[in-house]
C-alpha cells in the first residue's frame, strides 16, 4: 500500500518569523546534484565490479552518499558492502585505494564534469532566492561539498551569498557535517542570527536529518527524488516539488512584519 500523498503547500502557512534561509546547494539551489551522481557513479560502477560486490545504482546514492562530505560518502557505500580499506590521507593519490584515494577520484570527476557541462541554477529556486532578499530576510550556503565556491560561481550565484560554510569550512574549523546539524547552526551564527529564526532548505536525507536535530524554525524539503514520504519521515516541516510555491508565504510574511531585526553579523574566518 502506498503512503498517502503530501498535501500541497497550506495556503496559511506562515513564514512571519523567519529572518533567515539556510540553502543546501547542490539539489536545491542548482542541479549539481547530477554532477555528483554520474561522478560517483563513474566511481564506484566498476569499482564494486572489481571487487565482486553487488553492483551500483542510483538509490546507494541516495541512501549513502547524497548531501554527506565527500570521504564519508566513500566510507558508508564502502560500508554498505562489507569493503575495508585503508584510510590513508587527504593527500593521497586519485589512484590509491584508499578512503581518502576514493573521494579525490571522485572529486576530479566532478571536476572535470563541471568544467565541461557547466551548470545553471533552477529557475524556480532563483525566483524563490529574489522574493526571500527581497521580503530583507537573510541567505546562506550550507553544502557539505569543498567545491560549493566554484558551483556558486559557474552558477552565477556567487554575488548572492555573504555566508557560504562548505566543505572546506567544516574542515578548517573542526564542525561534524551532515546529518549533524553544526554546519547550519554555524552559518545562522555568520549571520548574526538565532537559528530558531532560520529555515533549513534541503533535499538530502542526510541534510534533513540535520534541519531536524537543530533548534531551526523550519525545515523546508525539496523534494528530488527522495521521496515525500521518506522526507516528512526524516524530519522536514514542508515539501514542495520547486521551491516557488513558498513565494507567496514568503510575500505575506514581509507584508505583515519587519524582516531586518538588528543582528551583529560575525566576519568568516
């Protein structure tokens, strides 16, 4: 038996109290999150082959890698399929096989998929990111990725975020990643905001799950290719199929307060 279907967006849903909007990126923002599975794929199809194990598809992505940081991507589809292998270093070679090995090679065919096919965001998104500057609320990049600058850049939204905490921010100052919730709780801190006045905005499972385990005011689900089921299971207040159907909660809510409270916006390091 099917779940029942997620009603659509409550017509009074009320966005009134909410001064900031947490992005994930790739899924969310733009449609890298194609890049990133067709790299992995290109990764782990004849990987698995070569070592016998059940062979990679689309939902290992979804249920084991999507929305974590890079390495422990590797770790828990390593993991899926009982494959031990060294950890080795954030220096090693695309070609070792390694943990750290794995992820680089997965990173320079992303790369090179990025540079070839570019990337532009969703128009729905975008449409979604003008009401909320507009309405004066506040806007941050949250992505597990190291490369959400060049993402952001080849996507034309790099002017649009003061606030970007990625990969290579959790890295540097130590924060757990997805589904912990540290890397949003830091970005509401860069914008000088309690993070009860925050919507997450996400996709992944993983990044859901860390909306869900933080004190936000909202966690809002984007809904491409989870599942709406599998994403108010995880812990998402509302699920939209395109992210322009909250504009017109996002448009009564600065109708009826004053977005722009006075915040003291802590400087990235």
């Amino acid at each position: 038996m099917n779940p029942p279907a997620e009603p659509s967006v409550p017509q009074n849903l009320d966005l009134s109290g909410i001064r900031g909007y947490l992005f994930d990126l790739d899924g969310v923002l733009t449609p890298t999150a194609v890049v990133h599975m067709h790299a992995w794929s290109r990764l782990f199809t004849p990987y698995l082959e070569e070592h016998g194990a059940a062979p990679y598809t689309d939902a290992d992505y979804f249920a084991h890698i999507d929305g974590k940081p890079r390495y422990d991507g590797v770790r828990s589809l390593l993991a899926s399929r009982g494959i031990v292998v060294p950890e080795g270093e954030v220096t090693d070679a695309p070609s070792d096989d390694t943990v750290h090995g794995l992820g680089n090679r997965k990173n320079d065919a992303f790369n090179a998929t990025l540079a070839e096919e570019g990337v532009e965001a969703y128009p729905a998104s975008v449409a979604f990111l003008d009401a909320v500057q507009a309405s004066g609320c506040h806007v941050a990049v949250v992505s597990s990725s190291k490369n959400a600058p060049a993402v952001l850049e080849a996507a034309g939204l790099a002017d649009r975020f003061e606030v970007v905490v990625d990969g290579a921010v959790a890295a540097r100052e130590g924060l757990p990643g997805k589904p912990e919730p540290d890397t949003f709780e830091r970005a509401a801190e860069l914008l000088g905001l309690p993070t009860t006045v925050c919507a997450v905005v996400e996709d992944a499972e993983s990044g859901v799950k860390a909306g869900a385990a933080g004190e936000f005011g909202i966690v809002i689900g984007v809904d491409r290719g989870v599942g709406r089921h599998t994403l108010r299971e995880l812990g998402a207040d509302v699920i939209v199929d395109e992210l322009d159907e909250l504009i017109p909660a996002v448009e009564r809510a600065a109708a009826t307060s004053d977005p722009s409270p006075s915040t003291t916006r802590e400087e990235p390091a």
